[in-house]
C-alpha cells in the first residue's frame, strides 16, 4: 500500500475510534480524547467538524464531549441505497486497503458531500469494518486459535491496551465477543465497537476446558425457556426500555418513524412484566398469550 494511502486509511481509522469514544453518556475530555488517539487536541476540534458536518451531533457537559443519541432515527437496510452495488463493494473494501487508481471514489466522495448522505455512508464504513473485525474473531474460534485485540478501550478504566483471548462466541446481536483471557485466566466480554484491530495468533488454544458461555439475559432474566411476545411502545417506554434494558435493543424497530416495537423471545415474564406495568397506558401486548396471562395475574392482586 501507498504511504498516502497509509495515511488516508489511518484517518479514517481515527475517525472511527473517535465515533466510539464518543459513544455513552458520561463523555470525555478533549485532551483525553487526544491522548487515547495519539494525535493533538486541534485535531480533535477539527474532527469534532467533520462529524457535525456528517450530522452526529456533539454536545459539551461540563468540558466533556460526547454524541447525542437520536432515538427518533434508526437506520434500516435501506439506509445505503443512495449508494450502488459497485460503490458499496468499494466502501468495503477501503477498510482492508487504499483503493488506488480506483475510478470508483470520486462518485463515492461527491456523494459524500452531500450531508444527507454523509452520515449514511460513514455508518457504512463503521459497519463494514466491524464486519471485518467479526470474520476475523470468527476465524479464530473455528481454527480453535487465539488472537490479540489490538488497541481494545476499556471504558471502566479509561485506557488502550492489548488483550490476548481465547474467543469462544458472539453476543446474538453481535456487538460483543465471549472470550477467555490470558492474562486473568477468565472469561471475559468485549465490545467489538472498542476493538482498534484483531490480529490472529499463532498459538492454539490451551485453556478450552474452562470456556463458558453465559445463558441469554433480557429483562433481568436468563433461563432456557422462551415466550415469544410483541409490544407497541410509546416513544416514551421506548426511549426507557432502550436505557434500562440496552439488550433488549436488537430486538426493537421504529416503523413510519412514528410507530414503535419490540418484537422477540423473552426467557422469563417476570422482568418484562414489571417493566410494563410500571408504565400504564404507554404499553400495547400485540402477541404473547403467556404475557397476558401474566399480566392479567399480576393485575388481580392489586388492592384497589
């Protein structure tokens, strides 16, 4: 690869982790953000620009920066569509090496200019990297291998190091990896978003027999029993459910922008329960005959 190309795919790079580090609702410090980047806090600042200009929207509480989430908005499948076949397959790729002489990134950067498809195309990118970062932790539990997460931001402690792991499996949304770590001989969960690069090991794995994976949580409950349910939400119990049960978020869909939905397998009814009861009138159980049943018990031992 070219040194400009280098160059160019580490700003992108940066561009990503800065997106991470923003990510959450405490926020960072420029001169922290600077420091966990390796670059200077002008830089920071002109980054700031470039995601705003992208349409993230970065907010200051008390001299700390962070993204404003936007629970309004949810990307669907055809969020990308402005872009074609080609270009997508380009976007992709651009991850792994420069595209040199490549005709196809003119089109792509005119139509990055635009603001209304900028954030979609960086979304794109983000997503296609940790795509890429998920075929490689896939490679290692299938050829039963170790491998290094290079870079990996610990949000508790506040640093980037680099952690040695066994990885053993997915969270069912994918968002997190199950592995044993070395270096503490236990198993441990890893947001994929944190991870800067993965890099497999030659070693094998050696600590197989102590590899567990935890059952399913949603709602406060694990078990192996499953109920399906359907809610309609109200904007209100949707924002809640998205802080109070961040879980239960691969399983819930905003339709018409207007209309919100949570729509899956529960293991226990007790915690969904108590959630909404807590919030009369802005719950609508569309499927789940088990719920109701629950629902309509709970209800009877009030004393009115």
């Amino acid at each position: 690869m070219a040194k400009s190309g280098q160059i160019e795919q580490q700003k992108i790079l940066r561009v990503f982790k800065l997106i991470n580090l923003l990510q959450g609702t405490i926020g960072k410090p420029v001169h922290r953000l600077a420091e966990l980047l390796e670059t200077d806090e002008r830089t920071i600042y002109r980054y700031f620009k470039l995601l705003e200009a992208l349409g993230f929207v970065v907010v200051k509480e008390f001299n700390k920066y962070k993204i404003q989430e936007r629970p309004d908005y949810l990307p669907s499948s055809s969020t990308y569509s402005t872009f074609s076949q080609e270009e997508n397959l380009w976007l992709k790729g651009l991850i792994e090496s420069q595209g040199k002489g490549n005709l196809l990134k003119d089109a792509v950067l005119q139509k990055l200019q635009l603001k209304s498809e900028v954030k979609q195309g960086v979304e794109h990118l983000f997503k296609a990297n940790l795509g890429r970062l998920v075929d490689l932790i896939s490679q290692g539990i299938s050829q039963k291998k170790r491998i290094w997460l290079k870079d990996y931001y610990s949000l508790s402690s506040d640093t980037v190091s680099d952690r040695l792991i066994e990885p053993v499996g997915f969270s069912t949304d994918y968002e997190l990896i199950h592995a044993f770590e070395v270096e503490s001989k236990s198993m441990k969960v890893f947001k994929i978003e944190r991870i800067g690069e993965v890099v497999l090991a030659t070693e094998d794995w050696k600590f197989e027999t102590k590899h567990e994976l935890p059952e399913q949580t949603l709602f406060g409950f694990s078990g192996k029993r499953k109920f399906h349910v359907k809610l309609k939400l109200s904007k209100k119990a949707y924002q809640l459910m998205q802080e109070e049960f961040p879980n239960a978020l691969p399983f819930m869909l905003i339709k018409n922008r207007n209309q919100y939905f949570f729509e899956g397998e529960v293991p226990q009814l007790p915690g969904l329960a108590r959630f909404i009861l807590g919030l009369p009138g802005e719950i609508k159980v569309e499927e789940g005959e088990e719920l109701k049943a629950y629902l309509k018990e709970q209800v009877s031992k009030f004393n009115l």
